[in-house]
C-alpha cells in the first residue's frame, strides 16, 4: 500500500473536481461526489440533455471550460458513434487535448472510461507530463446499485509514482490509505487532520504498472463474455441431443465452485463485445484463441435463435 506522507497531504488540495462525460457511468459517478460532501463538484458533456440532467437531478454545476480543476474524471464513451460494438478512443484523446491546454499544472487526470492498453501513457505524452495520469476503471451495476456501485472495490494504477500516490489519496485517502496504514509516515497524521482529509471513500486496490490496471477491466468484461458463450454454446448442445437445458443447468450448479449462467437473447449491451475486441486488439502478437471462439460461438447462438423464431418454435 502507498502511504500518503504529511508533505503530500498539505501540498494537495482536490477539491474542485470536473466529471468529463455526464452518461450512464458519468452521472452516477457525478452524484456520488456531490452526496459525499466537501467537493465543489462541476460537469461536461457535449450532450445539452445529459448537462441538463445532471443539473436538475444532482445539482451538478456546468463547466464552461477546464482551467482551474484540480481533478479530472473522464468517463467518455469509447466505442465508435456509429458502431457501439467497436473500440474507438478519438473522442477521449480529443478531451485530453482541450485539457492540456486549459488546465493547470499539476492536476490530476483520472480515466474511469474503459480504454485500451497503453492509453494511459498516450495520454500523459499528450499532458507534456504536466499533469498526474491515473486509470481507475469503473465497476458499475445499476440493478446493485448499493453493494456494486461507485463505491465498491476498484483497481487502481498511476502512470509514475506520484500519479499513484495522488490519486490513491484522491479515491482511497481516508480509508485504508490514511486511517489503517501502518507506515510511520501515515502515522503522523492526527485525527483532526484525518477528519479534514478528502477523499471519495472508495476502497481501491493499487497495482504498480497502469498497464495493469488498463487490462484489469477489459479482462473482467471478456472473463464475462467467455462465462456467456459456453452457456450458449451448452444450450446449443443440449438441443441437438434431447436433453434439458434447466435441468442439467441446475444439476451442474450444486457444485459450490460452479456457476452455468442463462444464456437469453445473446451476448448483448455493448460493454462486453467491445471490451472482448479491445483486449483481443491488445496484442500484436499473441491472440485468444478461446475469445475468438467465443464469438463464433455467439454468432452461432444468434443464428440458432432466429431460426427457432421464424419456425414459431419457442426457444
């Protein structure tokens, strides 16, 4: 765990934050700022009907430009406007550069959006390292919205040292960071300046390569995908020989370490096909061979789906 020494504490002051991106991650991350308090908390997005939202539904104050923020949460889009399903991060590096010429030196860059591997140093070349870079995907369930929320455990990297240090004080500062380290240089800290400590009362868990944490979310969203296309894939079976599906789902599933899932309509959202294609693009070299098979397998779910629907045959 990083410590937060005394001199870091008293150098930094994020206080005023900017949400770049006000959507479906955007706005709830937003929200969770302005509730947690302390925060003087500010808004972008090139959708007048997402800005208008976040004013009326959260109080979120509109950014007219981005000097003077001392943090900077991005959660852009990052899949092609006219392809969902397809990665694309022009529209992200397109927001770094307005940021590289307004901000001020020093202030924290924070990418929650999903990106590729190898963004996160894009970005910071763009910065003129002027700026701290971090990463800390999102993990975010509307449905679970209390237990798997803004506030959950998240992964956390930093392009240098000091970009770690400063964000982990940012995200995780009054929590395991500041008020449970055992580090001496954590320890200097007295409880009056702990309860003036701002932080966002995230738990985070901090990895030392922002590559890392780049590939940590992709690889969650493509595990997800993988999980999806073997049920497909055992539906598909079941069919061809007569047996049933819920049962043997339901037979398999008393083992305490597995768990088939229920495949529906296909693999849908955009979040997992995308995100299973940034990762299978994220090496030159070496590809998945079972996530490109996983694909197929749900193209051929897919198919087997419509053809039972123009048959009338219920599936």
């Amino acid at each position: 765990m990083l410590a937060i020494d005394k001199e870091t504490y008293e150098e930094y002051s994020l206080n005023k934050i900017l949400i770049i991106g006000l959507g479906q991650l955007g706005l709830p991350v937003a929200k969770y700022i302005k509730q947690r308090g302390g925060f003087d908390v500010y808004g972008y997005d090139i959708s007048s009907k997402a800005m208008d939202r976040a004013q009326t539904t959260a109080g979120i104050k509109k950014a007219t430009n981005f000097s003077d923020f001392d943090v900077y949460i991005l959660c852009i889009s990052t899949h092609k406007p006219e392809d969902m399903f397809s990665p694309q991060i022009e529209g992200l590096l397109s927001i770094i550069d307005k940021i590289s010429k307004e901000a001020k030196n020093g202030a924290l860059v924070s990418i929650e959006s999903t990106i590729p591997k190898g963004t996160s140093k894009k970005v910071f070349e763009m910065l003129n390292h002027k700026l701290h870079v971090a990463h800390a995907p999102h993990r975010w369930y509307a449905l679970e919205e209390q237990e798997h929320g803004v506030n959950q455990v998240r992964v956390i990297g930093g392009v240098c040292d000091c970009c770690l240090k400063i964000a982990m004080y940012f995200y995780d500062g009054r929590s395991e960071n500041m008020n449970n380290s055992s580090s001496s240089s954590s320890s200097s800290f007295s409880n009056e300046e702990k309860s003036k400590a701002k932080s966002l009362g995230i738990p985070m868990h901090p990895v030392s390569d922002i590559e890392i944490a780049e590939l940590a979310k992709i690889i969650e969203n493509a595990d997800r995908y993988l999980q999806i296309a073997f049920a497909e894939d055992l539906y598909i079976y079941c069919q061809a020989n007569n047996i049933s599906f819920p049962e043997l789902r339901d037979a398999v599933n008393t083992k305490w370490n597995v768990h088939i899932l229920e495949p529906r309509e296909g693999i849908g959202g955009h979040c997992l096909p995308k995100d299973t294609k940034m990762f299978l693009q994220s090496s030159k070299s070496i590809k998945s061979k079972i996530l490109q098979a996983a694909i197929e397998v749900d193209q051929d779910y897919r198919r087997y789906r419509e053809a039972r629907e123009i048959k009338g045959i219920e599936t």
